[in-house]
C-alpha cells in the first residue's frame, strides 16, 4: 500500500454530499474509473454496424455525437435513422433543424411519428439554442423519468443577430456572433447532460483547409473536444438509375471517416486485448435508408512485413 489511504478521505466527501446522489458517484478510487458502459440501457440503439465500425451500441445517454461533412452525404440520413430509433426504443426526441430543408414527409417516409417529435425551426443562433433548451426543459418538466434524443441539425448552418447589425465598413467590427453563441449554447447542453438523462446528435458542415490537405469541422475547437466521436463524411458517387429512357438520381455511396472515437481507446476482447476498430464505414443511401456497403477485403487489406 502506498503513502496514502484515501477510502476514508472518500467515504466522508461522498457523506457531506450523500443528498445528491449523482454527486456521490462522482468520487472514488483510481480502481472505480471504468471504461463506457455496454449496458443497452444507456444507449439509443442503432443498426447492428455501428457497433461493428464504432465500438458501441448506438448513441450514448450523456454524450455527444458528432457528424460533419459536405451536403448529399448522410448527414441528415443519420439523423432521421437516430430519430426513428429513439422512437422505437421509447424515448423523446427533439429536432432542431436550423436549414429548412427537412419536411413532415421525410419523417413520415421514414417511418418517424411527426406528433411525436418536438420541433424547432430558425436559422438564427440565439433562436435555435434558445428554442432547443426550452424544448428540453418542456420535456423533463413533463417527463422526468424519461430519456431525451436531441438533434442539432445544423450546428455549423447558422446566422447570429449580431450579425444583423453589423457595419460592414468598419473592419472593427468583424462576424462570429454566431460562433460565440454557439459555444454558450453547447456549454450550456454540456451542463445540463450532467442533469438529465439526453444523447445529442450534432450534425455539422466541414471546409477546406488553407494551405494544407484535409478537412476542418465548422462550429470551433469546443464541439470537437466535448464529441465521444465524430465522424466526417464525403460523397463518393451518386446512384442513378434509368427509368422510361429519363436518367433519375436514386442516392449516393457515401464514406464516413472517423475522425475521433474516444471509446476505441477503451474497448478490448474477452483476452484483454486491444480491439481495433476500422477508419471508416462505406454506406449506400437511398429512398431505402442507410446500408453498410462491403468492404473488398482483397483490395483494401495491408500488408504486413515481418
């Protein structure tokens, strides 16, 4: 045994905040510190290959998913598939949909229940978060034993009203309104996760680097240090097919690259070892939802040499 013993230092900590059970469980020894649950319960649970790609069972109650890219590449397809699971699984949902381009029919064609949804329409920043915080605390105010799905579609697509009043003459006074309100908006859903039972799906834009190779996720550092993973997705071809001599778009192959899994560092078999999870997930999206397109072994896999 070391120096110190800290199991009574603990035991009276957790007994000044023994009214507060969540408190309590924060304190403990180093050997408490545990990886992500496996436990369904604490999951929205999503098809059998997110799993297989992503380590764990769906989205997590508590923690933020994130999903960045350009349009036409499943973005919104992901949010419609969390939204219909959640459904099925009993929980609330909230979407707030900040580009004005899904509409009743998409959810309905989905399979999606539109009087089951909660809904929050603008552009504007201020108005999004605000609408979104007040929807969360509707739901909980109503349904305190319940678990809560919120998606943010999209966090990087949106205008600030500061920005409405901006000199454009003057180089002082330069935009980023809605970058600020979007980091007090997600500092405040950070806070607030801590309380209530909710996963959040954030579905952002990404731009092209300056002067270097690669992506960059819209939104700031903040969302993608709080994201448990984040995935950045491209199009890598469109699905067209003919019908009656007229060339119609049926969907796109897609390819989401993970970008960051913190959950990859703690996953490991039945012997211990260190389960390695693949880069990314090929997908083809249609009218008929999201399906894993296979990887050609053969052709990807990398040799090794001794």
């Amino acid at each position: 045994m070391g120096k110190f013993d800290f199991t009574s230092t603990i035991e009276k900590i957790q007994e000044s905040l023994k009214k507060d059970e969540k408190r309590v469980k924060q304190f403990g020894l180093g050997s408490t510190l545990v990886p992500p649950s496996q436990d369904p319960k604490d999951y929205i649970i999503m098809p059998d290959w997110w799993k297989c790609y992503f380590g764990v069972i769906g989205l997590e109650f508590g923690r933020i998913v994130q999903i960045a890219g350009d349009a036409d590449t499943g973005k919104t397809s992901l949010a419609l598939e969390a939204m219909l699971r959640a459904q099925q699984q009993g929980f609330g949902v909230i979407y707030v949909e900040t580009e004005g381009k899904t509409t009743e029919l998409d959810l309905i064609e989905k399979g999606i229940d539109p009087t089951g949804i909660i809904s929050i329409s603008s552009s504007i920043t201020e108005e999004a978060f605000d609408g979104a915080l007040r929807a969360w605390n509707g739901f909980f105010k109503d349904y305190a034993n319940e678990k809560l799905l919120l998606v943010f579609d999209s966090y990087g697509n949106t205008i600030s009203m500061r920005d409405v009043v901006l000199d454009m003459t003057k180089a002082s006074q330069k935009p980023g309104g809605a970058a600020k309100t979007n980091r007090m908006g997600l500092n405040t859903m950070i806070a607030r996760m801590h309380q209530d039972p909710v996963a959040i799906l954030i579905v952002n834009y990404t731009y092209a680097n300056i002067g270097s190779v690669g992506q960059t996720n819209a939104g700031g550092k903040a969302l993608n240090y709080f994201s448990m993973l984040t995935l950045q997705s491209k199009r890598l071809g469109w699905k067209d097919a003919t019908r009656n001599k007229v060339k119609v778009r049926l969907g796109a192959n897609v390819r989401w690259t993970v970008y960051k899994n913190h959950y990859a560092k703690t996953l490991v078999d039945e012997n211990g070892n260190q389960i390695l999870l693949p880069t990314h997930i090929d997908l083809s999206i249609t009218a008929e939802g999201l399906k894993v397109i296979e990887p050609d072994t053969e052709k990807d896999e990398e040799e090794i040499e001794e």
